[in-house]
C-alpha cells in the first residue's frame, strides 16, 4: 500500500511525496536524507497523509496535489 503525504518545512512552504511508510519517509526527511526540496527547509512536520494507493494511483494523486494552491493544499490538509 502506497501513502501521499503532505508536510509543512521550517520555513512554512508545503511538499507533497508519496511512501509505503510515512514515519520512516519522515525520519528520513529530518536526517536530511530526504527529498532535495526539504534538505534545506528542515524539520518537516507531517500535516496530512492519505492511504490506499497503488504506486502508480499515489504517484498520480502526488501530481495533482502539486497543482494545487497553497490554500487547497491546507484546506486538504484541514478535511484529513
């Protein structure tokens, strides 16, 4: 089973990935071993992860989670 997640970074912006274990992606994310994007805005904060997906569902719910706004992806976050 495939997770999307969505985080908050020290700095306040948002990052959306997709795991088969959140804890374990976020750890990873604050060892700094994470995603390009969060090295350099770290700690991250977990703000909402959605269950259920096949990789190929999750990689395509990660993708139009990024097109959202800032504002849709907090409403999201709110609604989880």
């Amino acid at each position: 089973m495939w997770f999307v997640y969505i985080l908050e970074c020290a700095d306040g912006s948002l990052y959306t990935g997709i795991t088969t274990d959140v804890n374990k992606r976020i750890e990873t994310h604050n060892k700094g071993k994470g995603a390009k994007y969060t090295k350099t805005r770290l700690p991250v904060v977990l703000r909402a992860s959605f269950d259920g997906f096949d990789k190929s569902t999750a990689a395509k719910e990660e993708y139009r989670i990024k097109q959202l706004t800032r504002e849709q992806k907090l409403k999201l976050c709110k609604e989880n």
